[in-house]
C-alpha cells in the first residue's frame, strides 16, 4: 500500500508550485483506504484543476488501482491546515 501513498504524492508534488507543503495521510478502516491531500493554498487551483477536472483524474486513476488492488481507494482535497 505504500506504493500507492507514493504514487500520489508524487503526482501531488509534480503538479505544485511548493512541494515542500504537500502533506499526504493514509487512513485505513472497514470501508478501504481514505488518501487525504493538503497542499499550499496557493496551489489549490492547480490540483483542482479548471471545473474540479485534475482532482476527478487523479480520484479515477487511484479508484482504478484500487480495484486492481482490490480494496476501495478514496481520495480527498482538504483545505490547507493552519491557514497555510
């Protein structure tokens, strides 16, 4: 399964202008595994992409890899923490 964290994170930090603030956590329960993403405030437009396209693309791809996996695999962009 850490393959797949770092799979994300580097499609995460590839498309941000501050990799440095790119934060991944991994949750694990009955229901899968729940991949939260923080990123810069300043580079929220990029990973949600024009009309939410970007963030849709990368939930398909770790949706399809989770099935090849056979575990459900979610994914969520959560405002940045700290106001950062």
């Amino acid at each position: 399964m850490d393959h797949i964290q770092e799979l994300l994170e580097g499609i995460i930090k590839a498309m941000v202008s501050i990799p440095d603030k790119v934060l991944i956590e991994k949750e694990i329960d009955e229901k899968g595994v729940r991949f939260s993403i923080w990123v810069d405030k300043r580079d929220m437009g990029l990973v949600v992409g024009s009309r939410g396209v970007n963030i849709e693309a990368i939930k398909q791809i770790f949706g399809i890899l989770g099935q090849r996996e056979k575990i459900n695999i979610s994914v969520k962009l959560r405002e940045p923490k700290y106001g950062k």
